[in-house]
C-alpha cells in the first residue's frame, strides 16, 4: 500500500470513529441514561479515543444560574392640551389643563432565576421614575404623584419544587387563568396595573400575588392535563400602599372617571369646588396576610390535539372594590387636605369554564363563569351629600374571540365580552354589564423587524359608553433593542363610563426598550 493510500485511509477510519461509539462487548445500551459516562460513550473526559496530537476542548455545563432584564424609556405628551381651556366644571386636569407633558418614565426590571434538578427559584425587581410628575408638580394632588412619579415593586419572586408528576411553587406570582388576550371573565388570581387604561402591554398588567400554588400533571395519549390548587395569600403590598389590590388612578387621578361624575349635569355644584381643593386617597380595608382574607383557587387543564379546555373553582376578593361613601366630616371641614374613599374587596364565589379550538386558519376561544355574590357600586351623585353604596347580584358572564391567521405576515382578531346581573339594582354607579369589544390587527413586515398594530376598544353597543383607538409602530433595530412610536385617542361617550372626562387625553408616546442578559 503505498503512502498516500496508508493516510486516506487513516483518515476514513478517523472520521469514521469520530461519528460513532466503538464497539464494545462491556457497553451498556444507549438512549436511556442522561450522561454520557452512563450510556457506555468512553471514559470520563470523553476524549479517550481522540489521537493524540489533538487538543481536547471540553464545553462547561451550562451554568444553573441567569440574570436578565430589561430597560424602558417611556416618553408621552398629550396632544390636545396646548393652549387648552379650562374645562368650565370647577375640576382642573391632573397637572394642569395646559401642561402637555404626559409621560417621562425610566423603568428597570432584573431577574435573577436558579434551576437545577427538581428546584427552581427566581427573584425578579422592578423599579420606575417618571419625571414628568417633577415639572409642575403643585399642579398634581398628593395621591396621583405617590402612584404615578415612581414606583418600586417585588415581581415574580418564588421558589419551586418538582417531585416527578407535582411541583410546589411559594412565593408571589403570576399565574394567568382563561384564554383571553385583552378580556377574560375567568381570569381573577391577580391584580392588574390600570393606572393607563389602552396604554400598558398586556404581558406587564398583572401584578404578582404572595400565594402557595401545587399542581399535579399527566400525559395521556390524548393530551396533556394539569390539576392545580392554589392559595392566595396576600394581594395587598404591605410596603407600599398604593399598591393594594393592583395599581390604580387615584379618585382625581389622570385616568379616573370619578372627577367627570361629580361634575355631570344635576350633580351639586359646590361638590366640584370642594373636591378641587383636597387630596381623595382610596383607603382600602383589607389587611395583608389576615386569615380571613385567604383565597382558594382551583383550576383543571387539558391541551389535546387541536383543543384545549379549562374549568375553574374560586373563592376570591373582588379586586376592583367597591367604594362604600364619602368621608363627609373631612369634605366639608376646610382644614382637612385629604378626604378618604373607603375601598371594600369583598368575597365572592366563581365557577367558570373556558375552550379554544382552532379551525383552519383561525383560532376560537371562549370563556363562560357564574360569579356569585359579586358586588357592585350603587349611588346618587346628584344628592347633596352625593349617596354612595353597593349591593350585590349573581352575574352570569361570557368572553368570545376570534384570530384569524389566513394573510401572509397579519393576525386579526376580535374579542367580545358581556356580563348579565341576575339582581340588577336600579341605581348603578357604573355601565358593570355594558357589553365590551375589542377589534386587534397586526402586520409583521421588512423581514420580521417592523411591526404595525391597531387597536379598538368600545364599551356598549352603540359605543355610547365610551371607546378609544390605538396604533403602534415598532422598530427591531437589532436583537434585543427595538424603537415604539404610539398615538391613541379616547373618546367618553354620550353616557358615563369608564372614558368619561378623559375628552383631553389623546397621547403620543415614544418607547425605547434594551432586554440584556448577563449570565
């Protein structure tokens, strides 16, 4: 054999001893060990059969630990408040009726997370400024700068077990129920930041919770099922106030209808003047951590082939509260600054269920719940002292939408959602059965890095209780780094409703958002 044909097949034997294991008659079998040591692929280092003149490179396993987050600058101005009026009413805008600065808000999230083995465990901070609460700032009441000027917040934080089929999880944490995207009447374990109603993403809207949560899975032939149970410990944050229940506006805060009622035709005059001049504070009665404040929640999940189905059990508080009357005594006494608006979560009971299925090129999802006892606010605000109250009613409620995938790069939806009061009082404070709608199209274009969405969203059949409508351009500019131009307009309606006073409102924002990893 001569030499060259010597070295071609040395060469042939090498690459065919690097693609497969040699044959040894002690080898275990292979596929069902997790370690190369344990499937019979060589000695430890896993170089014994590498020629000598060879460097070995041995990959670190990866490491159990990772830290990421992300960084915001939130930037909006109201459009139509340049050289604005005053509104006439007694009740000047949140900042000024002719301040055009919106939003100046620098957020940071940071998660660190561990997995290894059957244990996980995370620990994820938030923390925001908004600068545009330092311009003018004697221009806001006390309660809108504590929710709006900074906020600093303990996310998702818990630690985790698996013990083969079930997994405990303790700590605050976001657990989503239902299949709805903007609307869901089965979705009641956590709170939700309403402080910019239309404006917020859907993924930062919940709020973490403190709960124990065990959930128990199996695969069967037909599809996978989940069992989960579910204590709620805590919904209150015991080191920040306003962050009871969720984030809200506050009652003269920037997005509250409560201003546009008190000054609504009938509604007594001095009412407006009084409230002008003090700071309302909602002032919830719960407390963090008390055992009868406990929630119970169950929920058992099935994921099949083409459907997947959902049924749910709860005992909860109602996380919108209902306000229960006026501190008179601090509204009418001229040396009192702040007037309290008690804030009641009362319990109720939910039963619910919910399916998606998809067919072709679209996707159905639905949502049906009975709630019993659900409360709901009841009142008079043209009554001197304006009446405020509650009272409670069986609701049914249902949730529907449609996506349809059937254009190249464009997703449409519709979303639909309607609660029936089986015990309706006459004296409603708020349209709680109008029927909501929602309307969502989105085209991903120049190579999957420029993205365009509308949205609108209307309350009532005919719209009459207010609606808004949004468009969104966003930038990828590079992985991790993307650039948001956003334009949305509210409009209150012909009846009170959730948009009512917000006819000034209209917002431009800009966004700049920078995810990072550091581990």
């Amino acid at each position: 054999m001569t030499p060259a044909a010597r070295w071609a097949t040395v060469c042939l034997m090498g690459v065919v001893g690097l693609s497969s294991a040699p044959a040894r008659a002690d080898a275990a079998p292979p596929a069902t060990a997790e370690s190369d040591d344990e499937a019979g692929f060589g000695d430890d280092d896993g170089f014994a059969d590498m020629p000598a003149d060879v460097t070995p490179v041995k990959v670190a396993p990866p490491s159990p630990w990772s830290l990421t987050g992300f960084l915001r600058s939130d930037q909006g101005v109201w459009l139509n408040r340049l050289g604005a009026a005053p509104a006439g009413d007694g009740l000047s805008l949140p900042g000024g009726d002719d301040n055009p600065f919106a939003k100046a808000r620098q957020s940071a999230d940071l998660t660190l997370a561990y997995k290894h083995g059957r244990w996980r465990a995370q620990v994820a901070l938030h923390g925001e400024v908004d600068a545009a609460y330092l311009y003018r700032a004697d221009d806001y009441d006390d309660a809108t700068k504590d929710s709006y000027r900074q906020l600093w917040q303990v996310r998702e934080t818990f630690v985790a077990a698996a013990f083969g089929p079930l997994e405990v999880t303790v700590g605050r944490q976001i657990v989503a129920w239902g299949e709805g995207d903007g609307m869901s009447v089965v979705d009641v374990v956590n709170p939700r930041d309403n402080r910019e109603p239309g404006l917020a993403d859907l993924d930062d809207i919940r709020v973490p919770v403190l709960a124990t949560r065990v959930g128990w899975f199996t695969t069967t032939a037909r599809g996978d099922h989940r069992v989960e149970a579910m204590v709620v410990h805590e919904t209150c944050n015991t080191l920040w106030r306003e962050t009871c229940f969720g984030l809200r506006t506050p009652p003269m805060g920037p997005f509250s209808p409560l201003p546009a009622l008190f000054a609504a035709p009938g509604s007594p005059a001095p009412v407006g003047a009084l409230l002008s001049s003090k700071t309302l504070r909602f002032e919830h009665g719960q407390t963090a951590l008390a055992l009868a404040h406990q929630q119970l929640l169950l929920r058992w999940v099935y994921k099949g082939a083409g459907v997947d189905l959902g049924a749910y059990a709860a005992s909860v508080l109602d996380q919108q509260g209902v306000i229960t009357g006026l501190d008179l005594a601090a509204l009418t006494n001229p040396d009192a600054s702040t007037v309290a608006l008690p804030l009641a979560h009362l319990r109720y009971e939910v039963l619910g269920t919910s399916g998606a299925m998809t067919a072709g090129s679209a996707l159905i999802k639905w949502e049906l719940a009975y709630k019993r006892r659900r409360p709901f606010n009841t009142g008079d605000t043209t009554a001197l002292p304006p009446q405020i109250s509650y009272r409670r009613s069986d609701t049914v409620e249902a949730m529907g939408s449609l996506t349809w995938r059937g254009l190249s790069d464009t997703v449409l939806g519709l979303e639909a959602s309607k609660v029936w009061l089986l015990d309706k009082p006459n004296d409603l404070l708020f349209p709680a059965d109008a029927p909501s709608l929602s309307l969502r199209a989105q085209h991903t274009t120049w190579s999957e890095r420029l993205h365009i969405t509308a949205v609108g969203v209307a309350f009532g059949l005919q719209a009459q209780y207010g609606w808004l409508a949004r468009g969104d351009v966003t930038w990828d500019i590079r992985d991790a780094l993307s650039l948001s131009l956003s334009a949305v307009t509210y409009q209150p309606g012909d009846e009170f409703g959730p948009f009512s006073g917000l006819d000034r409102h209209d917002r431009l924002g800009v966004r700049l958002r920078w995810a990072f990893s550091a581990l």
